[in-house]
C-alpha cells in the first residue's frame, strides 16, 4: 500500500515532467552548451535559459521564446546573484537549508528516473498491446444493490441479518439511507471510475450473489454490498482508451520499480531518538 500511495504521489510529478515535455519549445541555441552569461566567472550555459523558457511556455503562447530571451537570462542571474550572496553568508551550512537542498535534488532525481520508467513503460507499442488485451477481455462492469447506513456497528448488524437468511433488498428499503434505498440498494450497471475507490474495490473483488462481509467505508458511510451480475463490454476506441492505458501503465511500472529498488536495497530504521528500528518493529507497507 505504501508503495502504492508513493506512486501515486510522484505520478503528479512525472504529469508534469510529461506535460513540460508535450509543451517544450525547441532550444533557442542549437548547443545548449553555449555560454548565455558569466556572473562571477560561473557559467551560466543555454540549457538553463531554455528550462527557464519551457516554465512560461504556456503563458507564451505562440509568442516567439526569443523576444523573451534577455528578461528570462535577467531572472536568471539575479536567481544566481541572490544564490552566490547566500553562499558568502554562510546560508549554504545552515543545517536547514542544507536539508532542503537535499531535499530538492532527491524530488528532481526522483522524479526524472521515474518519469524515464514511466515514459518506457507507456510506448505507443505497449499501449496498443495492452488495448489488444483489453478487447479480449473486454471491460468489466457490475450490477450491484448496496445498503448505505451512518455507522460501522450498523453495517454490521446488517451483514449479520443477511448470514441469517434476510432478503438484502427488503434490508436496503428498511435501513439503507441513500437515494437508491427505496429501490432496494439497486443501483444498476457501473464499470471502472463510476464509483469511489473503496466501493468500487469492493464490488469488483465479489462474485454473482455474494455480498461483503465487512463494512465499507467511503465518505458517504458505511455499505454493504451485493452483486448482482456481472458483464464484459468491447472497449471504447483506442484513441479514447490510450489515456487511461498510459496511467495505469505508468503507474504499474512505477510500482514495480519501486519494489524493485527496496528489495535490492539495504534499509535501516531509526527512531527519533536515534535508537534502530529491527525490522521485526517496522509496519508493514
């Protein structure tokens, strides 16, 4: 699950990684090596001023990045003006500023890396692979009744009530407090993305006729759920399909990545008061 959550807090990343890259102008120097400007004998090359320009692009719009060449090399040398007066000062030991620095160049790494595993993992090549797969099994939906009430304890009592043998659409119309309660829980077909996570989690994970044996918890309430059947459709076009093909790939090879690098990795815990952690102490991911 961490692992998960850790995936999917670097996938807002590498959307940004991806957009700058669907936006980025072409360099405005055909070396990128180039010198824009020395401050102090540092160099200050043209891949830097390109990065700067690629952040406006959007505002830019289809105005030409050149005109906007000396206001952008500007910033620029005040940003490393104000960095080298830091320096001077001694800014740069400040244990703090020190751990942001750290900090900022683990996300950047962190995030290109990613972004490259992504990006391999999401070729034009695998998507149609995957959407192939897709078409043989087509997309999965159910048809589900559920039962919403306020609290765990009558969700419960419910699940307990139909191991006893009540019929779940005269407990919806009896207990359930959402919309769908005076139709007996029903709430028809739904297919991925119709549903808060853990509902849909829940409903999906159920065979025909089987209902949950433990509360659910969304932030509506509690559910107990049923279903009712279960369907496969053809998948939209490609075109259509290749978004959601891409997230669910990127995110999936980010995971794998990331269990990749902890089992070959050798991690030490250290609590706050400096005491190691033994990994029969550490919680589970």
């Amino acid at each position: 699950m961490r692992l998960i959550l850790l995936a999917g807090a670097f996938a807002g990343l590498i959307f940004q990684h991806s957009a700058s890259a669907q936006t980025k102008s072409p360099g405005i120097s055909d070396n990128p090596n180039n010198i824009a400007a020395k401050i102090n004998g540092y160099e200050i090359n043209m891949s830097r001023v390109d990065q700067a320009l690629d952040a406006y692009a959007n505002d830019l719009g289809q105005l030409d990045p050149k005109s906007f060449y000396f206001s952008v090399l500007e910033r620029i040398i005040d940003q490393e003006l104000a960095a080298q007066a830091a320096v001077s000062a001694g800014i740069a030991d400040d244990p703090r500023v020190k751990a942001e620095l750290d900090q900022a160049r683990s996300t950047v790494l962190a995030g290109a890396y990613l972004t490259k595993i992504a990006s391999e993992a999401s070729s034009e090549t695998e998507l149609l692979r995957r959407y192939e797969a897709l078409k043989k099994v087509g997309v999965k939906s159910v048809s589900a009744r559920h039962i919403l009430v306020k609290t765990e304890k009558e969700a419960e009592d419910i699940i307990q009530k139909l191991e006893e043998g009540a019929a779940f659409e005269e407990l919806a119309k009896a207990f359930s407090v959402g919309p769908s309660g005076p139709r007996g829980g029903d709430l028809g077909f739904f297919g991925p993305g119709q549903m808060v996570p853990p509902f849909q989690e829940a409903a999906f994970a159920l065979e025909v006729g089987s209902h949950t044996k433990t509360p659910v918890k969304t932030r509506f309430g509690f559910h107990v759920i049923k279903v009712e059947d279960i369907r496969s459709e053809p998948p939209p076009p490609f075109e259509q399909a290749k978004q959601k093909l891409s997230q669910e790939a990127r995110t999936q090879a980010m995971i794998k990545e990331l269990e990749r690098l902890h089992s070959e990795a050798k991690i030490q815990l250290f609590s706050p008061d400096g005491s190691e952690v033994k990994p029969t102490q550490k919680k589970p991911r």
